[in-house]
C-alpha cells in the first residue's frame, strides 16, 4: 500500500495555499462521472496521474538539484 504523502511544513505551507486551487463540487462530479460513477475509481486515477506528474517532475530535476547516491563531489576551489 502506497505511503501518504507528507505534509508542508510551515515555511511551504505559504507557497502552497489550497485556497489557490479552487475545485467545485461540479469538478468532483465530472470527475466521478468520468469514472462511470465510481467514486473508488475516481481517486485511483487522481492517484495515478499525481504519481506520473511527481515522476516527471523528478526526472526533469537538474542533477545540481537532485543528489544521487555513489556521485562523487568535486573538491572545492
């Protein structure tokens, strides 16, 4: 079973207001609708495109960004 994701913390939690992300009550339903009803279904594929989004965004990281384990650092100077 996938782990939760971790919450902001505080400093993040100014950058990230989900205020800013405003989702009606006709979003859901199309949502669901678009699942054929299922409302299970429906969190599957929120699910599932949140991962893919999260990879890609992993991906397109800048190896200056992301530290890899067994690099070598350069020595400074």
């Amino acid at each position: 079973m996938p782990q939760e994701p971790e919450l902001a913390s505080s400093s993040q939690s100014s950058a990230c207001n989900p205020a800013d992300f405003d989702v009606s009550e006709q979003d859901i339903d199309e949502a669901i609708a678009a699942c054929e009803g299922s409302a299970r279904a429906a969190i599957r594929a929120l699910l599932v495109a949140y991962a893919m989004l999260e990879r890609d965004m992993s991906l397109r990281a800048s190896a200056g960004f992301v530290r890899r384990a067994g690099r070598a650092r350069r020595p400074a100077g």
